[in-house]
C-alpha cells in the first residue's frame, strides 16, 4: 500500500506541474460584463455576481491546489525526510500522530484534511485578494508562494519552529528546501488554475448555473464554506458603502499597493528567517 501512495502522490504532481507549464503565464481577466461601472451606483445583482464569480474561481484553484500539490506534495516530502533520517526516527509518531517512514491511508487522508485543504484555500484566497499587486505573467505564482511563506510559514505551517517533527526527521536544511519549494510550485498552481478558468466562466445565469457547482467543494473545509458564505452576506453591504466608481489614477494605486505588500513582506521577513535559521540547525 505505501508504495501505491507514493506512486499516486508523483501523479498528481506531475499533473499540477502540467498545469503550471500550459496555463501559468495566463493572468485572471475579470468578464467585462463583471466589471464595477466606470460612473454611477452599481446594482446590488451585479455585484453578486460579481462575488460569486470571483468565489468560483478561488474554489476551483484551491480545490485543484490542495489536491495537485499541497497534499501530494506534503506527502512525499514526509517519505524523502523520512528516508534521509537516522534508524532512531524510523517508527516515531509526529505531531499529527503519523508514522514516520510508514505512509499509510489514514494517515494520508489526515493530511489531506487538516493540512491539504487548508493550505489550498489560504493560498486561492489570497491570491484573489492580491493577485494585482503580485508580478505580472509567470512570476506572478512563485511570488505568491514566496509571499504565503513569509505570512504563514513560520507562525502557522509548513515552517514552525515550534513542531516537534523537525527534531525527529533529519537534515534541517533538506526540510527547508523542500518545504519552500512545494510552497513556490502551490502558488504557481494556484495562479495558473485561477488564470485558466477566469478565460472560461461566464457570469452566473440560469443557462450557467452548472459552472458554478465547485463551490459545493467548500463543504469538504466548512472554514472556506463560513468564509464564502460570509462573504456573500456582506457584498450586498459592501457595494453599497464602497463607491462603485473605479479610480482615476489606477497606475499609482497599483504601485501603492505593491509597495504595500512589500513593506508588509519585508516586516515579516525577520520572523522567517530566524524560524528558518532555527530548523535548518537542529
């Protein structure tokens, strides 16, 4: 069985890599008929479809994401750490409770749940809110992986210096390697996934309404269903708060924006690398 797993998790990868290499220059082109109004009040229909739209395209990346890279990808990455760590390793539990060096059904669909899923939607969720401030064309996946790093490694996961697995599984510095460049390769993924699928979705109407079933897919991480369902009670709100008028100097809020996500990312950056110093020493 172990050796099928391992088998099934190289697939998937290669399958996300497919995907990285045919759709990973394509950017998210947000439909004309989606677009806010250059002048006027906007209706609060168009801006849920608007927001549905948008929620789709995020479901369908991070669905793909978590399934293609984040938990095939964690999967294998525990097999090569466990095969390059010494004999005392071999048998321990982790702190998600998995065997080292034994990959079995629970403990991969463990994965998949507590660790897949939420790294796929924390990753489509946070590129549709600052996809425009990220790189343009095929830079603009890795920097997101680079950027989902800085803001979740090293406090959440895969970096934590806190986790107890980095000193069962040997060396530090294969786990950090390792560890970024999966978090690299999910953020191409999920850029390329969300830019294949905005060139084919078409607003929600009664002749589309089928296009929009993967955001049933939430159901399998009830956090992403609370979040979209939260989300859909506050555009109505929103649209009506916020002006509906676009700005009028689009080249400086863009440069605003990512001089923004820089200052943010070079705060975080200390944090990352202490945690990253901390691992790669043990």
């Amino acid at each position: 069985m172990s050796w099928i797993i391992v088998a099934g998790c190289r697939l998937l990868l290669v399958i996300g890599g497919g995907l990285v290499i045919g759709f990973g220059n394509r950017p998210v082109w947000l439909l004309a008929a989606l677009a806010r109004p250059a002048t006027g009040p906007e209706t609060p229909a168009a801006a849920f479809r608007r927001y549905l739209w948008w929620a789709n395209v995020a479901t369908v990346a991070a669905v793909a994401s978590a399934f293609l890279v984040a938990w095939p990808g964690g999967r294998l990455v525990m097999r090569i750490l466990a095969l390059t760590s010494p004999a005392s390793a071999q048998g321990r539990l982790t702190e998600a409770q998995a065997i080292v060096g034994i990959p079995t059904v629970e403990g991969t669909l463990t994965l998949l749940i507590f660790a897949g899923l939420p790294a796929g939607f924390a990753a489509a969720f946070t590129y549709v809110l600052i996809r425009r401030w990220l790189p343009e064309g095929r830079w603009a996946g890795p920097a997101l992986g680079v950027v989902l790093l800085l803001v979740f490694g090293a406090s959440v996961e895969p970096l934590r210096p806190e986790n107890v697995d980095f000193d069962i599984v040997e060396p530090g510095w294969l786990t950090v390697v390792l560890f970024a460049a999966l978090a690299v390769f999910h953020g191409a993924l999920v850029a390329a996934v969300a830019g294949a699928v905005s060139d084919r979705l078409l607003p929600v109407s009664r002749t589309t309404w089928k296009s929009y079933l993967p955001l049933l897919a939430a159901i399998l991480f009830p956090p992403a269903g609370l979040v979209l369902g939260l989300g859909a009670l506050l555009v109505l709100p929103w649209a009506k708060v916020v002006p509906s008028t676009r700005s009028r100097h689009p080249r400086a809020a863009l440069w605003v924006g990512r001089g923004m996500l820089l200052l943010a990312s070079l705060a975080l950056l200390p944090t990352f690398v202490g945690a990253v110093a901390s691992i790669a020493s043990r």
